[in-house]
C-alpha cells in the first residue's frame, strides 16, 4: 500500500504536466484561431464591398446580380476561414472539404427546382430578354415587369392582378417583348360598302396618317385594300410609331378615321 501512493502521485503528476502542455497548446491554437477569424471576417467584409463596387462601374450589371455575386463571395471567403480555423486544431481540411461536397450534394438534389429557378434567375439577369417596366407575354402569362429575382419574376397584369412566376418558367419558354424595341407597327382596318368611292376612302386614310406626327416616315405607311366581299371590302392601313405611341395613336387613329369617314358620307359596315 504504501509502496502504490509514490506511484499515485507520480502518475498524478505526469497527467497534471501533460494536461497543462495540452492547455498551453491549445491555448495558441485558439489564440491564433480567434486571430484567423477575426482578419477572415474583415476581409470577407472587404471583399463583399469591393466586388460590390467594382460591378456597379459597370452600368448594365443589375442590382440582384450585383448583391448576388457580392454575398456569394463573402461566403466562400467565411468558409474558407472556418476551414482553417478546424485545421489548427489538427481536423483534416480533405475531410471537411469531402463532408462539404457531400452535403453540397445532397442539398441540390433535394432543391432541384429551387436551384433551376436561381440558374434561370441568373441567365435572365445577365441576358436581360426582359427588364423592369417592359411589356411581356409567353403562353402562360402576361404583364408588366415588376422586379427580376432570383428565384421568380414579379409582373403586373393588364387588369392591375400581381403576378410571381418561377424564374425555369420563363426561361424555358418562348417570350414576346413588346416594349424592348423603339418602334412598332401596328394596322388599322375598316369595312366600307363595296359602291363607296375607294379612291375618295384611301385619300381620307392617308390624310388621317399624313396628319399625325406620331406616325413615322419611314418606314412608310400604306394604304390597300385586304379583303373583297359581297357585303363590300376591307381597307387597311399599315403604319409605324414609337412603342411608346403605339397604344395611343392606336385609340385616336380609329376614332378619327370613323368620324372622317361618317363625315365623308362613307357608309362604315
């Protein structure tokens, strides 16, 4: 008995000096990993300012794409000091970067649709078939843009309705922008009696077209006649306008033309 306690107290000793080597080791590894956290977070911090500010010198890159890009690089810039902070307490870095591709994996099997529609979201960010306040139409829907995200788009319906539609929506599918270019064309037709004096009808046309400054020059407008039958025949008139024009000189084109020609004595089937 009294033979074991030396050997009690020199087994307690050595334990005690080696858990204190193992504190004071540990000690500068939590030392130098609060260090590494503290200057990985103030550079993730710079980096998400700076690559903000470096894509907004460019005037085309969108807002969304901007905080997008800006947000994923402070991310991969935080994770990247974590994986370095759990190397200095000795974990394997090809382990936690194996466990991360693993996860990585297993959410974007499980978000498959989320991760179409942020695909989506990009490529219509950055190829911009649509932008904000632009008239636009697929099979499916139709209305005013509202906002581009990068999950759905928001738009306004003619009748003031809000719609969100999933980016994969609108990108798989073929889509009518009717406000992207500076100038339309758009047609009127009327129906007059087959006895009216055509010539004296197209003259009216082309004076109502001549007259409005909103209609352009060039192209030209036309006037003919698009369909002939026994109850009389069709004159039609093919002009161009600004986008901006097009729904008004539309509405005041086709009352002046009913008025001229009543006041023609142009009978109007």
């Amino acid at each position: 008995m009294n033979g074991s306690t030396p050997n009690f107290f020199a087994a307690a000793g050595d334990t005690w000096q080696a858990l204190i080597a193992l504190v004071v080791a540990y000690s500068f590894s939590a030392v130098g990993a609060i260090l590494i956290l503290i200057i990985g977070w103030l550079i993730a911090g710079l980096a998400e300012r700076w690559s903000y500010r470096a894509m907004g010198a460019f005037g085309h890159v969108d807002e969304t794409v901007k905080r997008f890009l800006s947000k994923s690089l402070r991310y991969g810039v935080l994770i990247l000091v974590a994986i370095t902070v759990l190397s200095q307490f000795g974990v394997q870095t090809t382990s936690i970067i194996a466990a991360l591709g693993a996860a990585g994996l297993a959410v974007g099997l499980a978000l498959q649709g989320t991760l179409q529609n942020i695909a989506a979201g990009l490529m219509l960010l950055f190829l911009r078939p649509f932008r904000v306040g632009e008239y636009i139409e697929t099979s499916a829907i139709g209305g005013t843009i509202r906002d581009v995200g990068l999950f759905a788009t928001e738009l306004q319906t003619k009748e003031g309705i809000y719609v969100l539609a999933p980016n994969s929506s609108l990108w798989n599918t073929p889509v009518k922008n009717y406000t992207r270019n500076a100038t339309r064309r758009n047609e009127l037709t009327v129906k007059i009696g087959g006895d009216t004096n055509l010539e004296e009808a197209q003259a009216v046309l082309r004076g109502l077209l001549d007259a409005d400054p909103r209609v352009i020059n060039d192209p030209a407008p036309a006037v003919y006649v698009s369909e002939l039958s026994g109850a009389g025949l069709t004159l039609a008139a093919r002009y161009w306008t600004a986008t901006t024009d097009f729904t008004a000189a539309r509405f005041d084109l086709n009352r002046a033309l009913e008025e001229a020609l009543r006041n023609k004595g142009i009978a109007i089937k």
